[in-house]
C-alpha cells in the first residue's frame, strides 16, 4: 500500500486524536496489540464515509478486547438507538476526530490465541466494522 490509496478495511477502529503522534510502542499499548505487532510496519487508513447502521457493530473500549465484548455489555440496551446516536455525534470523516483503522503489516497468528495477541488496551474507544468501507491510507510506516 502506498499513501493515499483507497482501500476497503473492516474490524476494529478508532479516532485519530487517540493515536496521533504516538510511537509504535504507544500504539501497542492504546489499541491492544501484543508487543511487538507493529514493528514490522503498519498502515494507518482513514475513513471517507461515516459507516451506516449496518457497517459496524459497538464495541466499547479498547481495554477489552473484541474476543471478551459479549452480548451481556448491551443487554437491554437498544442498539439502533445507540449507533444512530454514534452516527451523529461522534462518527466524522473530518478533523482529530476522523474515524481511522490502523493495518498492521503482521497478520493475525494462528497458531497464537486471541489473548496472546490482543491484551488489553489502555481504553480508547472502538467500534468493529463489519462490512468493507473505503478509506485512504493516510500514513505508511515501515
């Protein structure tokens, strides 16, 4: 991938404000990746549309991971009302505030387990995009 192209991206993603101007290490720790993930490079996309409702799941904050959000975090809870309130206060393409997804050149190990490879974050906010959405390589870190 080279700066500024357009690529499709699905699972986790955040801010920009929360990973801006971080060292590699920092990364690791805010997003939950296991040390040493993103020493092989990684790309960092940012997204050109506001995910709709059926793009993307809630998925709280970083210091969980994905493999540990489970049904009960929104028991009773009405989940349209909440992504459409997501949807207008929070989600922009625009700003510190952009929507971004972090690529790390290393995939996910199989032969490892989600815990291993996803500790806890420090617990910035996170959604799961679950459908592909176009976003542009904004950042190229080898």
């Amino acid at each position: 991938m080279h700066l500024n192209d357009y690529i499709q991206v699905k699972g986790c993603i955040t801010q920009q404000k929360y990973i801006k101007g971080k060292s590699t290490a920092e990364l690791e720790r805010i997003l939950g990746f296991k040390t040493g993930r993103l020493l092989a490079g990684f790309v960092v996309a940012a997204l050109e549309q506001v995910p709709n409702n059926d793009q993307f799941e809630l998925l709280g904050y970083t210091q969980v991971a994905e493999h540990r959000f489970g049904e009960e975090a929104t028991k009773g809870l009405d989940i349209n009302k909440l992504k459409q309130i997501v949807q207008q206060n929070v989600f922009t393409v625009a700003g510190n505030n952009r929507l971004i997804k972090v690529l790390p050149n290393q995939p996910h190990q199989r032969f490892m387990s989600n815990e291993e490879q996803y500790p806890p974050g420090l617990g910035v906010p996170q959604w799961k995009l679950v459908k592909p959405v176009y976003a542009r390589v904004i950042s190229v870190v080898k």
